[in-house]
C-alpha cells in the first residue's frame, strides 16, 4: 500500500507539472511530440492528433518532449514544412520563459486548492479562550488564563486563528481587548509587540505578539509545602486531580476556580497518581500506570486564592527528571525539587527559564531552588551540546539536562463561522510558510546549517505518503501539497536539466542578446546530469541509512 500510494502522489504531482509546460506550448502553437509520464521505456500510451501520450517504466518525473526543444532527437519527419515556426526554440524569448515556468508554477498553484480542500474538510477551530500567559509578554499581567477574546478594536473574534489577524499591523499601538471573564464582560488594553522568532540556526522570523497562547495545562499538580494541607490530605507533587468537591476537572484553571472562594471547608478530591512499571517489554519502553486516590483537603481559612492556602499549584516549575552526568545533576537538583529565581528574579515559567540559562553560554548563574521547606541555592551553567540530528540539522546550543512534567490540553473546536473563508485565506496562508519552509531548507544547505544528510529521496517520500494514507485523506492531501510546493521550487534551482536551469539560459540569452551557444548548453547539461545523479545516488543512500538498513538491523537483532 505505501507503494501504491507513492505512485498516485508522484502519478499526481507529474502530471500536473507536465501539463502546465504542455497547456502553455499548445498554446503558443508549439509542437508537442510527446507528453510523458516516467522515463525510459513505453509501457502504455496512445496517440492523439500529434502528440503521444505515454506512461513510461520509470516513475520518477516525466517530461513533455516539444520540436526543437533539445530534449532529444526529433523524429524522423517531425520537422514538416507546416512545422515552421512551431519549434520551441523559435518562439519568442517571453514565451518560452512561460512555457519552463508553467510547470514549477502548476505545482505551486495545485498547494493552495489542495490544502483548500483539507481545511474545508476540517471546519473545527479552536476557540479564543486564552490557556496559558506568557511572563514578561505585553498580555501579562492584562490578560488572565481563561479568558475568553470577544472583540479587539471593534471586531468580532470567533476562533483563535482570528486573534493573530487582528493584531497584525498593531505593534506599539495601544489596542482595546474585550474578554469574557467568570461570566462578566471585561474591557481592557494591550499593547502588541514586535518580537523576533528563532527558526533555525542564525535565521529568525519578525512576528506581531501578545503573549497569550491556546493550551492549558492540565490540573497536575505542585504541592508548595509538605506541612501544607494538601500534603497532610496525602496529595503529592505530579499527582493529577480529576475531581474537586464533587466536580469534575481537567485543567488546572478547573481546580483553581472551585478552590478559589474556599474559605476554610473540607472538600473531597479524586486524583490519579503516576506509578512506575519496572522493565515493561523487557526495559524497551517506560511506562506509568495511573491509580485512582481520594483525599480529603482543607484549605486554611483567611484572604487569597484557595488553591494557595491549600498548598496546590500547577506543576510547572517543578523539575520532574534530572539527567544523570548533567550539570544540573552535579548541582544537586532532584526530582520534586521547585524553581524559584535565577540570579534574584522569581521563575515564572520553565520554558523562558531554560532560554534565559542558555542565553549566558559559559557563565555561572545563581539558581535558587526549593526542596520541601528548605531552600537552596546552585551555580549553574547549563552542558554544551552540538552535533547533527538524524535529519540533517547541525545544532550547537546549551542543552537543559532538567524536564518538568506539566501536560497541556485545550479547549474543545468548535465549527468555524464562516468555514469557506476561513479555508480560502488559511489554504493560502499554509501554502506561504510551506514555501518559506521549503526556500529557508535550500538556505540551510548552503550555509551548512542543514548538511546532505537533510536530503531525501523517493523512499522518504514513500514512507510518508504511506503514514499519510494511514491517516486519512485529508492528511495524504496535505502531504501531496507539501511535496509539491517542493517539486515546485527545487525545480526552479539554476541547474542544467530542471526548469531552472532552462531560464537560466533564457536570462542568458536576454542579456546576451544571443543564444547561448550548443556546445555550452551541451557540457552544461553534462555537468548538471552529473550533479542531478549524484543528488538521486545521495538521496538513495541517506533513504537506505534512515528507513531501510534500521529495519534490517532491528530484524536482524529480533532473529
């Protein structure tokens, strides 16, 4: 099946590059000889008018052999006195440029209605209803975790995505927000700001941003002291609450709301705990059961948030593995222990803690840390790690030898409004960062951010056509515009043998004011068969190193 599937994405891709090169030389009255699927030999076809159509052996590209078009010998008695002037090389400068250009441009063309089709068959979005507020962001502080946006500067907000497109263009603009806050109407302002996003290696993207972000993070839970009231009810750090005083909960937002006015009542609490499976599949994989657990809390009486006063809060900043070997090891940090500051300023969130460790390289930072009651303080510096991923990627960062263990959710999609345009505008929008993504690979290459390793071949694109189909048609949809925004613009690269190299001629010519000479076209194309080939044996051997010699490998140690 993985191969079937394979050949219907190429079968696809091919024939519509091949019939944008085809649709524009007949119409520019060119002579179309023969349009082919694969390469080498016939193995059905028919001919129509004068043009054959053919399906060759070979399923990896085609062409469309046009007169005079250098794509091989024209056949005998091809060129016929009617024939004049249909040539493909005695067309005008403009229209042969169109003519190479219609393929990679059909691929590209074909991205957009492709993933048109995916989003209007996944009209869900996820709603406005803010998860998480980023520390040291312009929403903090403003906006709160549950929030619901209804409107910013007068427009209706209806699903998440709408919230990016609203503020887009209001950088260091005061902009009014109004949300939905436990059932009551809120205005306020925000001031969005321009931030710069890492991608990868040195490059980085501009974006417009509030700081706000859809997931949640499930009630699983930090107890703040082990002579809190949470700890006497027998509740433990990472343990996940499901239930509070007869409610259901999910989110930590959930627990904090029904705790929140709690004024000193005993409430009941059904949790799950994680427990450990020693060597499940003889030590292949870890695994953790969860059991079920009722306690009774009662939060001390007084002012404040109730979820405080009982000692809970979410596990964010507790460290919930510390890497044997690393730095943070060799500091003294264990499970369950809680971050507190770095270098005198309160952690707030543990992502932005690991950014701000890695951003001082060599330096020492003081880390203050609590364990039970006891607070400690480390100098730390994060390990350095540098390498190249499986992929392709070279990386040189700080690596975090700590993970914290607080598990995310969000809120339930719902049908979009206005679901044909939102599938118009996001086809578009996807097929944009597809091709940004695609152009910012080729980059990589070249810069060394990115080394041969990244570059694959059909069995890659087979075993994702094959994991695409598995999961449904929309998401082999969204493979096959992928593939062709790269079938796309890799064949637009200035290499003898691809369209590209084809206008790089023409560019050559318009300078020139002459064509390029025979003989220099033919060891160019000499040069960029050679190159081409050599890509095609590279791709075969990273395909054969990722996908294929592991499987052996793993049958081989089974066996």
């Amino acid at each position: 099946m993985t191969l079937l599937w394979f050949i219907v994405l190429v079968g696809v891709l091919i024939f519509v590059h091949e019939l944008g090169h085809f649709m524009w030389a007949k119409a520019f009255g060119v002579k179309v000889l023969r349009f082919s699927l694969g390469f080498g030999p016939r193995i059905a076809g028919f001919k129509r008018g004068e043009t054959d159509y053919q399906i060759a052996l070979i399923p990896l590209g085609g062409y469309v052999h046009m007169l005079g078009d250098q794509k091989g010998t024209d056949p005998a008695g091809a060129r016929k006195p009617e024939d004049e002037g249909r040539a493909f090389h005695e067309q005008a400068l403009f229209k042969r440029a169109i003519i190479l250009l219609a393929g990679p441009a059909m691929n590209l063309l074909l991205a957009p209605i492709l993933y048109f089709v995916v989003f209007m068959g996944e009209t869900d979005s996820l709603p406005p209803v803010v998860g998480r507020v980023l520390p040291d962001y312009p929403a903090d502080g403003v906006l709160e975790a549950g929030d619901r946006i209804v409107a910013i500067e007068g427009r209706d907000v209806h699903v998440w995505d709408e919230i990016s497109d609203h503020i887009e263009g209001r950088a260091d603009r005061s902009t009014e927000i109004i949300v939905e806050r436990w059932g009551e109407r809120v205005e306020t302002r925000v001031t969005p700001e321009r931030v710069s996003e890492a991608l990868v290696g040195d490059h980085r993207r501009e974006a417009v941003r509030l700081g706000i972000s859809p997931a949640e993070p499930l009630a699983v839970i930090g107890v703040t002291s082990p002579s809190s009231p949470a700890a006497a009810g027998g509740l433990r750090t990472f343990d996940r609450v499901v239930a509070c005083a007869g409610r259901p909960v999910e989110r930590w937002i959930d627990l904090a709301h029904l705790l929140r006015d709690n004024g000193g009542s005993t409430v009941l609490v059904t949790y799950l705990r994680p427990r450990a499976v020693e060597g499940p599949l003889g030590a292949l994989l870890e695994l953790a059961l969860y059991t079920p657990r009722v306690a009774t809390i009662t939060p001390e009486p007084g002012p404040g948030d109730g979820a405080m006063r009982a000692g809970l809060e979410s596990s964010e900043l507790y460290v919930h593995r510390v890497r044997p070997g690393s730095p943070e090891a060799a500091a003294g940090l264990m499970t369950g222990d809680r971050l507190e500051s770095l270098d005198g300023v309160e952690i707030r969130a543990f992502d932005a803690f690991i950014e701000d460790v890695g951003e001082a390289g060599e330096t020492a930072r003081e880390l203050r840390f609590r364990r039970g009651d006891q607070i400690l303080t480390r100098r730390l510096t994060l390990g350095h790690a540098h390498g190249e991923t499986e992929y392709g990627l070279v990386y040189d960062r700080w690596a975090s030898g700590i993970e914290h263990w607080a598990p995310i959710t969000v809120e339930e999609s719902s049908p979009h409004p206005a679901p044909f345009g939102h599938a118009v505008v996001a086809a578009f929008e996807t097929t944009y960062l597809a091709m940004e993504a695609t152009l910012l690979s080729v980059v990589l290459l070249f810069d060394g951010s990115l080394t041969s390793r990244a570059i694959g071949g059909p069995v890659s694109i087979a075993e994702g056509a094959g994991s695409a189909a598995r999961s449904g048609a929309l998401e082999f949809l969204w493979f096959m515009a992928f593939i062709s925004i790269n079938l796309g613009i890799l064949n637009l690269l200035p290499i003898p043998l691809l369209d590209g190299g084809g206008l790089m001629f023409l560019l050559l010519e318009a300078i020139s004011r002459r064509p390029v000479a025979p003989r220099v076209r033919e060891v160019a194309s000499l040069i960029g068969l050679v190159l081409v080939l050599c890509l095609v044996v590279l791709a075969f051997k990273n395909d054969v190193e990722r996908h294929v010699w592991p499987e052996i490998a793993a049958q081989l140690a089974w066996d």
